[in-house]
C-alpha cells in the first residue's frame, strides 16, 4: 500500500474538465491496487488571478513543495493572451511554478498511434512506428535569463545563460532513458551559432563514456524541425534546451494527430509534475468536447513516477482500449458524439 | 538595356555546381533580353579558409560591397561540421557577409508544386496551393548578440537584443509584401515569455494603421510550428526574428517536397544576396546529383531585385516547364537519370 499526496492544479478552461477525469482514473488506481491517494485542489493561471490577485498563489505554492506530485490541467484565459505586456499573465505562474519546484526536465514522449494515423497531417507511412522521448530543459536558458529595456524603451534584451550543471543534471536522465529504450540520443542545438550550444555540446560530449551502450549524436536545431517532419522514426531520445524544446516539442506533437492525445511530465530533484501539452482551449469550455486523454496518459507518468509501473501500464492499455473502441471525442472522430465524460468513464472502467 | 555587377560565390560541397547552372541561365536571360551581367567570382566558406585562413576574405567582401547583387550557392564542409568549437569556421564567413552588408532581411517564398505534392511528407490535401513568404530578420538577435564564458568556463552566455529600428525596417518591407499578396500578415513571436518579443509585438502593431489594407496578427512560435505543419495554407506573409526564422523556415521547407527546391533573398538597404536554402551537401559532391533549381529560382528573385520582372518571370516559367517535364534530378524522381547540368540546360534553353 502505498500513501501519496497529489495536489491537483485544474487551472483555466477545459483545464478543470480533463482533471476530472484523470482524477477518476487516479481514483480507480488506487481502488483496484488498494493504494492511499489523496487529492489536494489549488489554484494556478487566470483562475488564480481572478481569486487572489497572483498567478500562483503562495498557497498553491506550498501545497505544491508538500506533496508527492503534482497534476496540471492547463492555464490561460483569452482575457489575459491579448495583451502579452500585461503586468500579470497566466503563464507567469506556470513558469513561476517550474522555477521554484525547480522542475529542470520537461519530458514529452511522442508516439504515433496506429488508430490515429489517418489524423496526422503526415503520410502514415512516414510516422508509423514513431517513438519519441523529448528532453526539454525546462528552468534555465532565455527563459528566465535576465531580461528588460534601454531606458527609452527602444532596445529591448533577453539573456539566455546555462552552466554546466543545468545540463547534466538533466543530460544523465536523457542517458538513462536512451538505456531503457533504443540507445540513442539526439542532442538538438545550435552550436554553430551559439555559446551556450557549444557548452551543452562539450558537456553532453563529456558524460557519453558514462554510457557506452548509448550512441550520441547532433544535430542542428533548423536540421532538426525538418527531420522531425520528414523521419521521425530515425529519433529515439532527443534532448535540447529550453526554447529549442518549447518549439520542436510542439512541434513533434503534430505526428500523433491530436494534441489531445500528449501528456508531459516535468521532473525535479524534489519535486514532479505532470500535464497535458495542450492549452486551456478557453473557446471548448464546458462543452464536453476536451480531450481528456492527453490528461489521463499523464497520470501514467505520474504513476511511473511513483514506481507504481503495472499500474500505469493498466491505465495506457484502458487508453488503448479506448481507442481500440473508438471511444473518442470528437476532434478524433466526427461521427461519433462521446463526451470528455464518456471517454473518462469508459476509462475509468476498463482500468 | 541593363548592365549590373554580379558576385558569385560558389562556396563549398555542391556550391560551385548549382552556381554554375545558375549563371548559365542569367547568362541565357541577359542574351534575350540584351542586358549586361558581368560575373565577379570570389571566395567565402570552407574554400576561403583553405585558400586564404579566413572565411570571409577581403577582397571578397570589398568584391560584394562594389557588387549589384550576390549570388551564393552554399558553404560547409564536414571537416568543419564535426567541431563547432573550432576557432575558424566556413559559417563564420556567410555570418560576417550578413552583417558587413547589412542584409537584415532573409526572405524565404514556401511554395507547394503540383507537379511534386507526392514527394512531401505531408499529406497532398493539406498542402496544395501553399504559398508563404516568409520575412527572417537576419542581422541582429541572438545570432549578434555578446556570447561568451565564465572565467572558468562552466557557464556560457548568449544576449538577444533587438532595437526598434531592427524591427520597423524589416517590418515596413513585410507589409509591403503582404500589400501585394493576400494582405495578411503573421508575426511569430514568443511575447508571453520574451521582452524582445514584446517590443516585436507593439512595434510591428504600431506600424499595421499604415497598411490599412494587411490585416496583422500574432502568433507564438511554438504554436507556430505546429500550424505551419497542420495548415500551412492559413499563413500569407509570415514576419519573425533571426533564431525563430531559422527555425521555422527551415520547418517549412518540407511543405516543398524538397529542399532542392527553395531560393532565398537576404536584403539590405544597399545589398542584396541570393541563395538556395539548402546547404553544401558535400556527400553529393561533384557527382550531378545536386539539384539546381533553388539556385536557379534564387536567380529569379535577383532579376526582381533589379526590377526585371519579366525576366524573373521567364525563369519561373522554365523552372516550371522542367518540372512539367519531369526534367528534374534523382532526388525528385530516382527513376530519372538527369543530372545537374542536364536539369540546368534544359531551363537555360527554355528561358
Ligand atoms: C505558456 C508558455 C509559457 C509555455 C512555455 O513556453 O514553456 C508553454 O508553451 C509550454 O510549452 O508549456
Ligand atoms: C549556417 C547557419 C549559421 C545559418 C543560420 O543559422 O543562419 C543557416 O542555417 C541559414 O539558415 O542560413
């Protein structure tokens, strides 16, 4: 039996709608295998604004240190998109969020889904069998380098800085996962442009003797958004910093057909939490049209996480299930009319 | 009866193949239509390095500043290409070009062919009728901006700065373009996270009252990358900063089919360079494998340069003739055995 304290973070939009569901799924879990999760609600984004004045709210912020992990619906209000220089925006809490959970290691595995080839923008022949695991650091780099103005606001800066550290902490992880899969990672850079390239270049370089049985190899940020697109079977880990792997992870995404088929989890040395890539869809709100699987898959994650692995298999063969039945929302298939409900209870059901 | 100086820089791999075709045809272009292209030959890349030590020469660089246009076919060599760290590099070469002439704007036309929609890794229906122009600011940003270590070397930096007048100059030529287009315009940006990417945002929005005619909206890269891939015929004239527009318009090109396909333009107020968008493919060096129609396209948009419109058009339909003809090299059709300079000949005589 194991006791796990989940702070959830329904957040904006159809954010609430798709953690319903997962939170279902998390409950069956712990039902069937006799597990102790409990479930702690706080507020982050636009609804977090709305109700305290700050994206992230301190006590979200404590309740997120607390607890073992941490689930995310999405974040974002049309209200709030409009005007990117507003003084307060949703993100900010997000980011807020990675920084002080010091998530370092956003993780997206990309996989084509048989079930879905005819979704994807790609030819099915290029995409069939795709497999990927995307590192993306996630709390250092432009992100949140120092930034601002010339004093006549004319000039405007962005620093992107990394040191050694920040790379390998999450290049070792990478290292790790391309030794449980196919043995090879990609690093994606620019470091024929870039300083801070060439650093994350000599370092990843630097720890390859640590795991001889992984090839490493390079490849050029511009290269890569087409390889991506023209092979994507050819990756099996990648690893890139953090606006590099903003772009391409989203990027990648559109090889499974649906952005609401794509869970993340963003990982600390203390701390871990898990989300859809989606957005908060402000304009499907309410309607029973959210996706939740992409939510569920996360809980998947955050299952592995736990090192509860049999119990995460369960959850992604009842989403195979799902798709196996046909048992989707509508963006995956017109002709059928199953709710962000339906498709969480018939997963529910089949945990 | 027009009489313009022209540097060719051939530079490294299949370079100096696809710039000869290239020339054949301005040649052929100048014979009908009784202009004067005089032909100036210098070094940059690779080449210049192993002739001189640098990779941007001045006499090379005193040839372009004298020169009416430039025409560059591709630099890099993998003796380069596997030490990004290295002091001297071919890159260095085309990036000191950019700057010293001031070509602050790489503009990059996405076309999907008919004649080659089943050789893109995306689906026909989703791409026919693609017609991007893509507008990359290519002076400034991340590319220029101080870079450098720590005194130990662990930690490394890049600054990305933008000033208003960078922005206004390269938006002011994109509007116009969108004028002659569609009237729409797109700015990617990643403005929820970056203060250059805010002063992007209001400079180019302060400038939209001027073109009454271009509706102006925004976009953030990352959700760019993906709507690049999923509907690529949404976007007419899309705007964005250096390290974005590498990106994305790298991306982009394999709406084409093929990278043998794409010209570019890079222009400053008093200069202006013409290339393919692909590289030096040093693999396929020397062998006629290498297609010359982005060079030769690239020939195009120099005729434009100089206000031959007609020209330029003569060329566009040669290129298209070629493809109607199926003269094109291997890697459009492997059952063909055209080489290079057969695909050049048959334009050069179609012109
Ligand atoms: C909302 C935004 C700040 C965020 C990012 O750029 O990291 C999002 O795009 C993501 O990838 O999670
Ligand atoms: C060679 C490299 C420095 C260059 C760039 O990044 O600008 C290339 O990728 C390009 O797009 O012309």
């Amino acid at each position: 039996i194991l006791s796990k304290r989940i702070v959830v973070l329904p957040g904006d939009g159809i954010g609430p709608e798709v953690c319903a569901e997962a939170v279902r799924v998390l409950k069956a879990v712990s039902d069937r295998f006799g597990h102790e999760f409990q479930f702690d609600y706080q507020l982050l984004g636009a609804c977090a604004i709305d109700a305290t004045g700050a994206p992230l709210p301190e006590a979200t912020l404590t309740a997120c240190r607390r607890a073992d992990a941490v689930l995310l619906g999405a974040i974002g209000d049309p209200k709030y998109d409009n005007d990117p220089t507003a003084p307060v925006r949703p993100e900010q809490g997000l980011l807020g969020l990675r920084k002080e959970l010091g998530l370092y290691a956003n993780i997206r595995p990309i996989t084509a889904y048989d079930q879905l080839l005819a979704h994807s923008p790609l030819r099915p022949e290029r995409i069939q069998g795709t497999d990927i695991l995307i590192f993306r650091e996630l709390t250092g780099g432009i992100y949140f380098g120092e930034k601002g103005r010339s004093e006549d606001r004319a000039s405007a800066y962005d620093h992107c800085t990394y040191h050694r550290d920040e790379i390998l902490r999450i290049a070792h992880r990478a290292f790790r996962a391309a030794e449980t899969r196919r043995h090879q990672l990609t690093l994606v850079d620019k470091a024929n442009v870039l300083e801070t390239s060439r650093l994350w270049r000599e370092t990843v370089q630097g720890l390859a003797p640590e795991y001889p049985s992984v090839a490493l190899d390079f490849l050029y940020v511009d290269n890569a958004a087409m390889q991506i697109i023209l092979n994507p079977r050819q990756f099996d880990v990648m690893l890139t910093e953090n606006m590099f792997g903003d772009i391409l992870s989203d990027e990648a995404s559109v090889i499974a057909g649906s952005l609401g088929l794509l869970p993340s989890a963003s990982i600390g040395d203390a701390a871990a939490l898990f989300e859809p890539i989606h957005g908060s869809f402000p304009q499907a709100k309410g309607q029973g049209l959210a996706n939740p699987i992409a939510t569920i898959l996360s809980t998947a994650l955050l299952l592995d996480h736990f090192g509860l692995l049999i119990e995460a298999e369960c959850v992604r063969d009842a989403v195979q299930h799902a798709l196996n039945s046909g048992v989707v929302t509508p963006e995956l298939n017109p002709a059928t009319r199953y709710t962000t409900e339906q498709v969480g209870s018939f997963i529910t059901y089949a945990v």
